[in-house]
C-alpha cells in the first residue's frame, strides 16, 4: 500500500502546484466524440480507486472493464480516422481480457492522426511503485511539433556524422523508434496523480516488454507548462549564461529538438556497449549514467550544424534551455529520479572540471555556451571510454567521483544552494463540461 501514502511523490512538506487548462477547442473532434470521453475517465478512476483495496473484488473491476471497453468502442465509431478507430477497439479488447502484450504491439504499427487514446493499465514511476494501475489519457496529434521533430530525423544523417566526428571511437546509432508528439485534452487514474507524466514510452510502459514495435508518446501542452510554469520561473534564478538570452516565442522549436535529441540519444553508443554487468552491481548508477548519456548526446546532436540550420536553432538559446532543464530536474530529487541523478552528474562534472561555475553568494551557476558545449563533449569522452567501453572499474569510479548516490555531502552543498522542488502541475480539465451535453449515458 506504499503507492497509497499520499497523492503526491516524492513526498514532501510542501507541494506548490501550477494549473494546466487541457482545452478541447481546435481539437478537430466532434462534440459527440467529446460528451463520450468524461464518462470514460470516471470509470477509469472508480477502477483505480479499487486497486488500492488489499483484497481484489474481481467481478466489481470485470465489470467496470467491459464498461470502459463499450465506451472506448462507442468513441471509436464516431472517428473519421482509421488508425485511430482500429486502436481504440484494439484497446476494448485488451480490456476484454484479450493478449495485451500482443494488441499492444499491433496497436504500435499505426500512428493515429485524429485521437490517441491509452486506456488500461500503466507503469508509474520508478521508485514510487513497481506494479500497473489503470489510467486513461486522451490527446489529438500537434502538427506543428511533429513537423519539427520529423525535419530533425530527416537531418539525422548528417547530424550523427557531425557528431561522430567530435569523438575518436566508432559510435553506432542503434535502432530507433517513433516519436508521436500530440496535445493531451484528458487524462484519470493513476496517469493523474502527481507528478504527472509529459512523455511515455510505449508499449513499455503499458508492461509490454521487448515489443519490436515502440514508440515516444509526448504531450507538448504539458512539456510546455513544465517550462513556462516551472523551469523559466524558478531556474532562472540561478542561471548566468554569458552569451545568451531566452526568446520565449522560439521555446517550442528548441524543446521538440532537445527531446528528440535526448530520444535519439539513447540509442547512441559504441558498437561493444552492453550496460547489463553495471546493472547486476549499481542498477541505479547505470540508470543515471544511461540518461546522462542520452542528456550529453542530444544536446550535442541539436548543436550539430545539420540540426541548427534545419530547425532555425542558436546554440546560445539551446545552451540555456539545456542548462534550465537540467536545473529543473536537479531539483525535484537526485535521489529519486534518475533523470535528476543524470542533471546531478552533469553540473557537478562541469563544475569540478571548470566548465562552470558556482557562485554561492548568488546561487547562480554562470557558464557559457562554449564551455558548455566543450564540457558536455568531455563528459561524454569520459563515459565513452568508461561505461560505453563496458570498463566496469573504470565506471565504478566515475560513479564514486560524480553520482549522487555517493556523494552525499556533494549532493547536500549542492540542494542547499539550490534548493529542492516540489512544483508539479495539475490539470484543469474542461472536457467534463462536454459531458451530458448530448445526454449520453454510456
Ligand atoms: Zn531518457
């Protein structure tokens, strides 16, 4: 019953909370399509709140199942989009007790163009729980993001070849998978509790392991809010970059890019890289180092000529939306997510190797874009002949030097200075307006 102690986690004294409205105008979706979904979300959080019981009542949650699968089916008949419409029913019939591993990779295969839907049950996050509570989310595709995230993989190429000259080893860009970037207009269940997911990985996160078929889910509304609401008010504070300023009108173009380039980060290693003997000795320590990897790496593919001249981008403004991002994760816990252990990594390496620094009368860190830049591409010569080149003492010890984990008093100077976090979003949720307004009862 951990995953019952509070709504919130990490826990904390203090929850500060930003509210995100999910609009449902310029949806493209009808008004029927939109009265059938608040029903939907109610049922998925009754099925939530009965999987916090300690005992199952099985006939209870069947038959809120087979309701939430008459509702999805009901959604989909008033589709125009094909992919859309087979997805939904593929997902009716995992709720129907159908093979999930199976439909959920068949549901991979195509990418929805007018309402993706997941509904059923999903992973939350790591350290929180291990096990799957129902959730339901529901976006409509953003055209304008994927256009940008599409025009960055068709400059792949060339980017990986820029990238790969900064480096003396071989690096390989291993498979990688879709990313669909959509404005989220819903969501219930545990996907609602806080904080909030702004991007899945599926069907993994649906408990679908090694499917052939995956991809990146991302709702750029809820990215966004995080940096409007979250990284630009509070980070600021403590950033002083040399050379750049922050142009708010241009953020989006710079985190599609930034995400895509994490994305595709992770699948950036060298051709012998295997992470599994670090994980069966710091299973921690080699989650943050992979999404170090995936930081370091995408910073440097967006800094690629290839990606600045195809996207508009200048590394001053990319340099801070960097440095911002990583100081907002930084401060929500190192402790506790490994994207947060990953930031620790990062600013202590730039620091303790003087590619950045720290005033502490101010709190500011103060950098600039090319010593940022040449610091990220030392990390990264770091770790390619450290954990890339599957040198386990060589990686243990960086551990030891730079990991939050072990270095508590590092990490204690670090929180008191900058202070911990606890801002999270909530979503306001104006769909519920749309129900019964064609009086439908499910
Ligand atoms: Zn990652």
């Amino acid at each position: 019953m951990r995953n019952e102690t509070s709504i919130f986690w990490p826990s904390s004294h203090r929850h500060y909370i930003s509210s995100l409205r999910l609009d449902v105008e310029e949806t493209g979706l009808s008004r029927r399509t939109l009265s059938l979904i608040p029903p939907l979300l109610k049922i998925v959080d009754a099925m939530r709140d009965l999987e916090s019981l300690p005992f199952t009542l099985t006939s209870e949650l069947e038959s809120l199942r087979r309701r939430a699968a008459d509702t999805l089916e009901a959604i989909a008949d008033t589709l125009r989009d094909p992919a859309s419409t087979r997805n939904l029913y593929l997902r009716a019939q995992i709720l129907r007790g159908s093979d999930h591993r199976q439909l959920a990779q068949e549901i991979m295969g195509s990418l929805e163009q007018e309402l993706i839907v997941v509904c059923g049950r999903l992973s939350t996050w790591l350290g929180k729980s291990s096990g799957y509570y129902s959730s339901a989310l529901f976006a409509v595709p953003d055209g304008l993001s994927q256009a940008i995230s599409d025009s960055a993989d068709d400059a792949l190429p060339a980017a990986f070849e820029e990238l790969q000259g900064l480096f003396a080893e071989r690096l390989e860009l291993r498979r990688h998978f879709p990313l669909q970037w959509a404005r989220l207009i819903a969501a219930a269940g545990e996907a609602n509790l806080y904080p909030k997911h702004f991007a899945y990985f599926l069907p993994e996160d649906e408990g679908a392991k090694y499917s052939p078929n995956k991809r990146s889910l991302v709702f750029m509304n809820t990215y966004h809010a995080l940096f409007n609401l979250i990284t630009q008010e509070e980070s600021t504070n403590h950033l002083y970059l040399h050379d750049a300023e922050l142009d708010m009108a241009e953020i989006p173009t710079y985190l599609v890019a930034w995400f895509r380039g994490h994305d595709l980060g992770h699948s950036i290693l060298r051709p012998q890289t295997d992470f599994r003997p670090l994980n069966k000795v710091d299973r921690w320590g080699s989650m943050q180092l992979q999404e170090a990897l995936a930081d370091s790496f995408g910073l440097l593919l967006c800094n690629t000529r290839a990606w600045r001249q195809r996207l508009g981008m200048h590394s001053g403004m990319l340099s801070m939306v960097f440095v911002l991002e990583m100081l907002r994760y930084l401060r929500r816990d190192p402790c506790s997510f490994p994207d947060a252990g990953a930031a620790f990594i990062e600013l202590q390496f730039l620091i303790r190797n003087g590619y950045a620094d720290i005033d502490r009368e101010t709190r500011k860190i103060s950098t600039s874009s090319e010593r940022l830049m040449a610091g990220i591409a030392a990390l990264l010569d770091t770790l390619s002949r450290s954990v890339l080149a599957n040198d386990l003492p060589a990686t243990l010890d960086f551990i030891e030097r730079y990991a939050p984990h072990r270095n508590s008093e590092a990490l204690d100077e670090l929180m008191q200075l900058l202070g911990q976090s606890s801002h999270t979003l909530d979503y306001v949720q104006p769909i519920f307006h749309c129900a019964g307004q064609v009086g439908v009862s499910p």
